[in-house]
C-alpha cells in the first residue's frame, strides 16, 4: 500500500496544502509530511482521520493507495484511471471555502 500516493493525490484534488489538511484532521503536518513521503505508515486512525478531512470514503482511501501488484486485475492502468475519475467526483461535491459574490448574496435574500 502506497498512502503517501493516495494522499498526496486526495489533497491534491482537495487542493490543500499538508498543514491546512493535517488542520483539518487534527495531526501534526510533520506526520502528514512523512506519510506523504513514504516514512510513515498511518494507523487506522489517522487513515480515518484524513479521509474525514479529505471528504472522502476511508475504503477509497485505502483503494487509491493500492499497488498494482497487490490488485489482481487485467489492467492496472485503468483502475488507476477509475479511482482518479472517483476522487475528481467525490470532490466536486465539497462545498467551496469561497465566500459567494455580493450579486449571489443579494439574490439568496431575496
């Protein structure tokens, strides 16, 4: 298993810097920082932890750091291609950090 891969994807895709997402899920962006690198294998908890602040579901998570190896599949490529498409998904669906624009927070009034 490949955290750090996941992770850095995910928080990519969440478009977080490691101490914003470590914030986020209550750790020390020096222990984000080593799984990131590889340095550091995440406990159970602080996998959940990060899929909490990263909005998505700890199984996929753990999926996007799946090795091809360790996954008996005809093409490992399009799993890959999957679980991108999967995570694009899930994280268009975070509300936005964005305060709505003057114009949009007349009309909500109204």
């Amino acid at each position: 298993m490949n955290y750090g891969k996941a992770l850095k994807l995910a928080r990519a895709l969440a478009n977080l810097n490691q101490k914003d997402l470590a914030a986020r899920a209550g750790l020390d962006p020096s222990h984000v920082s080593l799984i990131e690198k590889g340095a550091r294998r995440p406990s159970l908890m602080a996998l959940e932890k990060l899929s909490a602040a990263l909005k998505i579901p700890n199984d996929l998570f753990v999926l996007m750091a799946a090795e091809k190896n360790e996954l008996k599949l005809r093409d490992p490529e399009e799993l890959q291609q999957a679980l991108e498409s999967m995570a694009r998904l899930l994280l268009q669906h975070v509300p936005s950090k964005t305060k709505p624009s003057r114009k949009n927070r007349r009309a909500s009034k109204a």
